[in-house]
C-alpha cells in the first residue's frame, strides 16, 4: 500500500508538471504572438466620458474601460472610439441639436488625441493602423454609434468623413430614419431600410465608409447586404446561434455576410454571449434603474452618465458575466460557420462590455491566451485580432477610390 501510494503521489506530481509546463509554453506563446500582430477593438463608447471634467485618455482612468496607458498596457494597438448619442425625438430642431452634439464629440476627440500626442495618433487609413503601431503608439480610429446623428440630412456623413469617422452604425436601440433597430418596442417602422437609409448606404460605399450592420433589425441586415456595393462590419455583435438575442446575427445572417465579404466583430459583453441566468432580484433592480433614467432616452449627457455607472454599479453587485470561454465559443462558432476570414473583436468597452478576465483594454492579451489554448495559429489570431476588419476597410478604401 505504502509502494502505491508513493507511485500515485508521483504520477500526480508529474501530472501537475506537465500541466504547469504546458500552461507556461501557451502563454509564451500568446505573449510573442500578441505583441507582433496588429490588435485592433472596433467599439468603445469611451468618448462618452470625454466631456466629463477631469477624464483623459492619456491618463489610466480606472472607472472606465479604455485609455492610452490601458491600451498599451494590454497590448491593444488601435482603438475605434465611437461618436454615440442614444435615440431620441426626430424633427428638424432636434436632429440639429443632435448633430451640433455630435461635432461636439468629435472635437472632444481630437483634442485628447492632440492632448496626447506622444501616446497616439488619429488612424483614418488601413495604412495609419500599421504605420502608427510601427512608432510604439496607439491608433484611435473614429466611428459613430447610430445614424440619429444623421437626421435626414445626406450631406453630414460627407461632413463627418472629413471628421474622420470610418464607420457608422445606422441605427442603436430605436428605429431612425435610416432604417428598424433590432430592439425597438414598437417593432418594425420601414421594414427594413427606408428610402433614405438606402441612400445613406450609398453615399458611404461612395466616401468609403464602412456600413455598420450592429443593433440593426434582420429585415434592415439583409437590405444592407443586398443594396451595398463594398464589404459591410457588425462591429460589436455576436452569435445568435449561441446566444438568442435579436442583436445578435443568426447562422443565414453570417452566411449572407461571408457572401457579403464582411466581418462580425464578437461583442464582449455577457448579455449577448450566454442566456443570463434567471435573477428576478437583478431584473427588477435594473428595470427600475431604467425607469428612474427613462431608459436613458430624452435625458442630459450628466444624467446619462450617472444612470449607466448605477447600472453597472449594480450588475457588479450580482456579478453574473460571461467568460473568456465564452467570447471564443464564438468565434469558434464564427471560423467553423462561414471560415476564419470573417471574424474579429469589437468589446463595447464603457458601453456595457467586459466579462470576467477582460474588464478592460489592459486584459486584452487574456483571448489571445484562450485563442492559443484552443490552437488556433499565429497566422488565424493575426486575422482575427486585426488583418480581417483591415481588409474589409481596405476594400471599402479601394471601392470607393475606383
């Protein structure tokens, strides 16, 4: 018995080892390859916090997600910083006041940019991504979160090109006069795009700005894929094939999208990765978070600002995020679907993102950990980290140049 238990005590000592080495040679690994490929996140609603007094992105702010020190620190190379305004009423004096908020966004941008210019530098090409990472900066891209900013007026997407964003998604959490949300309660307005959304499909195949396909309604998916010209972006969903929410894409969704030749960026936000746990204590907890904030719509920037840190004060508090595990599921889901080509990360960072291990940018190097752990190649993270949604912006570049 004593000779028996001193071969179990060494084969489990051995065992040990060799777990201990493998875990050792993958995250040797994960750590050569994430520093020698271009890291890129399409969404953070960062810039929300930017007109808020005392926040700078070249300092480490750590009751947000995302700041230059942070991005450096995890090894994330460039950053799409969206120009975010919530959906509210739709007129004419309100779609100004929108859009004078939005120019105000993007000039808080570009002066923490310039503020910071020895951490970062403002991408608007394929070719800044790469030659900014080249200098040891950070690349801060600009997108805008729902065409509301818009109005009904087809020359401000030609106004915010110049402005430097590179991407628009058409709509958020309501229907626009661009086209159905995914989630608005009072269901489908145009059925899709309206006339005007197909217009403003074209107008950014014409600029070269990538189509944003995120919170759009299924009927409103599948007219973009059918009416534009240039590869399209979902630059913060995920799989509704393993995850049931109408912001996410289903299987013939991401079919359409390969055919398409575009890129589902995964959100890594746990709500759209995994089915939430049943918590009618949360539920209700939140519901009457949203109704103090009248679910943040019609409210000031301050008061938004207040409702989402109780908001996610107290999601904190019940602590039900998805993992790591999770956010690769699908892209596992993604690669075995429609191939390797078509996949890549978008967080949602200060919009709701972060699950356990990736609160912020500076935990970034964790999936690049779980992708290697899983076995997929330099070369495929390469794709899935940044070559994927650099292509599909570089075909947009080229369409809209020819």
């Amino acid at each position: 018995m004593k000779y028996f238990n001193t071969i179990l005590l060494l084969t489990l000592f051995m065992l040990l080892g060799s777990c201990g080495d493998r875990e050792a040679a993958i995250q040797k690994k994960a750590d050569k390859i994430h520093e020698a490929v271009l890291t890129v996140d399409t969404h953070c609603d960062t810039p929300m916090r930017l007109t808020r007094a005392g926040f700078d992105l070249g300092k480490r702010n750590d009751d947000g997600c995302v700041d230059f020190p942070r991005m450096k620190e995890g090894g994330l190379d460039a950053e799409f910083f969206a120009v975010f305004i919530g959906q509210g009423p739709r007129n004419d004096s309100i779609h100004d006041v929108v859009y004078h908020r939005a120019l105000d966004i993007f000039a808080a941008i570009h002066e923490s940019i310039e503020k910071n210019s020895d951490q970062a530098e403002l991408a608007l090409t394929v070719e800044d991504a790469y030659r900014i990472e080249d200098t040891g900066k950070r690349a801060a891209f600009i997108g805008i979160e729902n065409g509301y900013t818009v109005g009904n007026d087809i020359s401000r997407i030609g106004e915010f090109y110049e402005l430097g964003a590179r991407y628009i998604t058409l709509s958020h959490s309501r229907n626009n006069d661009i086209c159905d949300s995914s989630t608005d309660p009072s269901g489908a307005e145009h059925n899709g795009l309206s006339e005007f959304g197909e217009e403003v499909v074209r107008e950014m195949n014409r600029l070269g700005m990538m189509v944003d396909v995120s919170h759009i309604s299924d009927e409103s998916f599948y007219d973009v894929v059918k009416i534009t010209g240039a590869p399209v972006i979902a630059s913060h969903s995920s799989c509704r094939a393993l995850c049931e929410s109408p912001r996410n894409l289903d299987d013939n969704m991401l079919k359409a999208l390969k055919e398409n030749g575009g890129v589902i960026q995964i959100c890594i936000l746990s709500d759209y990765l995994r089915q939430p746990v049943p918590n009618p204590e949360l539920d209700a907890r939140l519901q009457e978070i949203r109704e103090k904030y009248n679910n943040f719509r019609d409210i000031s920037d301050e008061e938004r600002e207040k409702g989402r840190n109780e908001y996610y004060a107290t999601r904190e508090k019940y602590k039900d995020y998805a993992t790591i595990s999770d956010a690769v599921d699908h892209i596992d889901h993604v690669v075995q679907l429609i191939g390797i080509d078509h996949v890549g990360i978008g967080t949602d960072f200060d919009g709701g993102g972060g699950i356990s291990e990736l609160m912020d940018v500076s935990q970034m190097k964790n999936l690049t950990i779980e992708l290697v752990r899983r076995g997929y190649s330099r070369k495929e993270i390469e794709k899935i980290w940044g070559g994927n949604i650099m292509r599909v912006m570089g075909e947009v570049e080229r369409i809209a140049a020819s």
